[in-house]
C-alpha cells in the first residue's frame, strides 16, 4: 500500500464524513437562523429557546437523510473492501 493510496483513502474518508453530516449541520443552522431572528424581533433572550427546535430539526434531518447516509456508507465500505487485494500489493 503506497503513500498516495493511504492519501487517497482518507481523503475519500474525510469527504464521505462532511457529505454526510450536511444535512444535519444544515437544519441546525437554518433553524438556529430563524430562532435568532425571531428573537431579535421579539426581543426575547432566553437562551434554552434555541436548544429544543435545534434538536428536533437536527433529529428530523437525521431521521429523513438515514437512507441516504447508508446508502454512501455502505457503497464506501463495499469499495475499500472490494479493493484490499490492490492494496496489499
């Protein structure tokens, strides 16, 4: 196994991770947008308020995306496994 397939496998890793959690970070932070402003024109700093719609978004995305997630994961997988006889050379 040689440097650049070590290079390339844990760049293919490290996108595969930040492609999956996407969908995630983005409901957190649409959500986190929505709640500021509307604390902003409300005037209402309480900071647990932002706490639970966060999760419940987060969950949600998480909950919706799941199929998606293990569909990648899996052909990611499928393909390091299926290409251990190239790297043992």
């Amino acid at each position: 196994m040689t440097e650049n397939m070590v290079l390339g496998l844990a760049r293919q890793a490290i996108e595969l991770t930040l492609l999956i959690s996407l969908p995630m970070l983005a409901a957190g932070l649409i959500i986190g947008l929505l709640i500021s402003i509307f604390q902003a024109v409300t005037q209402i700093q309480e900071m647990t308020l932002t706490f639970v719609p966060k999760i419940v978004a987060v969950l949600l995305a998480l909950l919706l995306s799941f199929p998606w997630i293990m569909r990648k994961m899996i052909a990611f997988t499928e393909q390091i496994i299926l290409g251990i006889p190239g790297y043992l050379k």
